[in-house]
C-alpha cells in the first residue's frame, strides 16, 4: 500500500519539459538518468543552471557501475572468489550497487 503524502512527509515530485534530464553516457552504469527540477527559471538563468547542472551531476553516473558477476559455474573457484573480494576491499559499496533497484536520480536544486 503507498502511503499517502501527508504519512511520507514530503511531496513526491513530478517531472515536467521544463526540468533537465540528464541521460547516462557510461557504459553500464546502473544508473540511466539523472532529471533535474528546475524551478522555475526564466531562459537567460536556466541556460546557465543546465550548464552547471550538467557539470555537477554527470560524474554521478561512474558511481553506479557495479561489478561484474561471476557466471554460476565459475563462482565457486577459489581465484574468481579471491578476485571478487578484492574488489570488494577496492570498492566497500560494491555489494550495494549490485542490489541497486532504481535507474534514475530526481534531483532539486535550491
């Protein structure tokens, strides 16, 4: 059951033609978009929000490049299990970007 707005304690926000999508252009990231709301900005201060905004968030998306899997077959080997450790210790978020279930950000810039 969702719950109503008032029980969450925000507002779950809506994306119009006037906020910045930002689409992913890192291979295999799990994260595809970013949307950008824009508040309401006239033409001179959004080009120069969209720029900037652009600028800040796009490294956001080599973040969310999860490790590959092992096929089920070679997962129990002793060095494919040594490898994935090591990119465990290389990378602590690794196990949570594999169990990453959504593939867009909403972001409000004040």
């Amino acid at each position: 059951m969702t719950p109503r707005p008032e029980e969450r304690g925000y507002e779950v926000p809506s994306i119009d033609n006037r906020d910045l999508p930002i689409a992913s252009s890192v291979p295999y990231s799990k994260l595809e978009a970013i949307y950008v709301l824009n508040n309401e900005l006239t033409d001179p201060e959004y080009q120069k929000w969209a720029t900037d905004a652009k600028q800040l968030l796009a490294p956001l998306f080599k973040e969310f490049i999860a490790p590959p899997e092992p096929p089920d077959i070679l997962a129990n080997i002793p060095v494919v299990q040594f490898f994935q450790a090591l990119g465990e210790n290389l990378d602590p978020y690794s196990k949570a970007k594999k169990k990453i279930t959504f593939n867009a950000l909403i972001v409000q810039i004040d």
